[in-house]
C-alpha cells in the first residue's frame, strides 16, 4: 500500500511503499527546476529520511519530461537580498545548501536511484549523480551548462564526475557543454542501466532485487565502498574487516544463510 508523505509543497511528492520512499520533483512546467518553492522542502525531506531507520531504499525521480533543469536561471540574481550580502555570507549559505542536498543524499546509508527519463542539467546533473545508481530510458540526456551562463559547477558536479569519469573527461563535458544522451550516458557510466522497453516492468525487477538483500549488509557494502574513495588500500582492508565481522555476528546473516542453504 502506498503511503504519501506531507511535504509542504505541490512541487514536491513523496510516497513510500514495502520499505522504498520515492521523492518526485513535480513542476514539470519549468522542468522540475530547482526553484526557491521547492528545495527548502526537499532538503527537509531528505533530513528526515536520513533519519528514520524503516527505509530500505530511496528514489529520486523527475515529473514529466524532465528529470532536474538545475536552478531557475531567469531568476539567478534578482533579488536585493542576495546581491547585499557579503560574499562570505553567499559562500557560507551555499555551502549548507550543497551539504544539505547532494552530499547528504551520497551520505545517506541506505541505497539510492535516480530515475532518468529526460533532461539531467546543471545542479539537476549533480542530483543524479549524488546517487548510487542511475537508471534511463532512450529520452535521458544529460548536460553540465555552467560555463554556458558563466558559472563554475556547483553540488559536488566536479567531484562527482571526477571520480566517475576521471579528469580528462570531466572537464571535456563541463567545458563543451554538449548534450550526453542516453546511449553515450550508458557507455560512460554515468547510466548504470539504459531500459528501452518494458520500462517500469525492468524497473520494479531491479528494485526488487535491491530490496530483497539483507539490509544492513547493503548499508555495509555502501559503507566500504565510500570510505574506499578516498583512502588507502590499507584502511580499507580495516574497515572491510571490521564491518564483515560485524555483519557475520548478525541476526540477518544467520536467516540469510539459513534461506540459501534451502533454496
């Protein structure tokens, strides 16, 4: 049964089913932009997420033909109220928005899928690829566009495809400013799966099959793999170690061991 969650706004719809919550970005008018309306609610959302244990599974996904525009550019620095304050003021405040978006999305211990099915631009692209995985149909294009209107990357873009794609690569994209449609998407990457046909049918198989694994064994696997981004083989092997003694001691792994010895 489906549960809908009191989000604030009508931009922004929150449903949670057999343990996945599914956050939609509904102003497919101006293409699920990034507007003053509807990020506040969605930082608060993904707060609460990160805090309630039942969630197996978090999905982020975009009303009609786009997935996320990025910010509203028409109305880019049009108020007084942001062009009067301080430039360490501006810093700051967009520091605790990027912390409080992107970065707790890829902090979040639970697995995490964007669901691509149209435009992925500017911080929209940096929202995809703050997921674990990201999965499209053949209308999923994705696109940097901040050197285009004269901006340098913001919401962990650059660290995001950095590490995804490597350097030479990254700045290709941000520099050119060239659509990355959906079959060179999957060839590079950055689409973990590309889905032609049958969509929402491979889908709902993909997310069963996430759903059906041990839970906490997910949030381990997700653990090992972050903390391995950006440190030694050494210190992985420590952690790798520590969380598979853990995990080994489990409730979860007894019932799991148990379920496949039947099967």
């Amino acid at each position: 049964m489906v549960k809908k969650l009191i989000t604030g706004t009508k931009q922004l719809i929150v449903e949670e089913i057999n343990q996945t919550v599914t956050i939609t970005l509904n102003n497919p008018k101006y293409r699920n932009a990034l507007s003053e309306e509807l990020t506040p609610y969605l930082r608060k959302i993904l707060k609460k997420i990160s805090k309630d244990s039942k969630y197996k599974l978090l999905i982020i996904r975009g009303e009609g033909d786009s997935f996320c525009s990025g910010g509203n550019i028409k109305k880019m620095q049009n108020t007084n109220k942001i062009k009067k304050m301080p430039i360490k003021n501006k810093v700051n405040s967009l520091i605790k928005k990027q912390m409080e978006l992107t970065y707790l999305i890829s902090s979040l211990k639970i697995p995490t899928i964007a669901i691509v099915t149209g435009a992925a631009a500017g911080a929209g692209f940096s929202l995809a690829l703050s997921c674990d995985i990201r999965i499209g149909n053949s209308k999923a294009f994705f696109l940097s566009n901040y050197s285009k209107i004269g901006l340098s990357g913001d919401y962990g873009i650059s660290w995001y495809l950095t590490r995804l794609l490597g350097m030479s690569k990254a700045k290709e994209i941000m520099f050119l400013n060239e659509r990355i449609y959906s079959d060179k998407a999957y060839e590079l990457g950055i689409l973990n799966y590309l889905i032609d046909s049958n969509f929402k049918l491979e889908l709902e198989k993909i997310i069963k099959n996430i759903i059906s694994q041990p839970t906490n064994a997910l949030k381990l696997i997700k653990m090992n793999i972050n903390f391995a981004y950006n440190n030694s083989l050494k210190k992985s092997l420590e952690l790798e170690a520590k969380n598979l003694i853990k995990s080994s001691m489990s409730e979860e792994h007894k019932t799991a061991i148990a379920k496949f010895k039947k099967s």
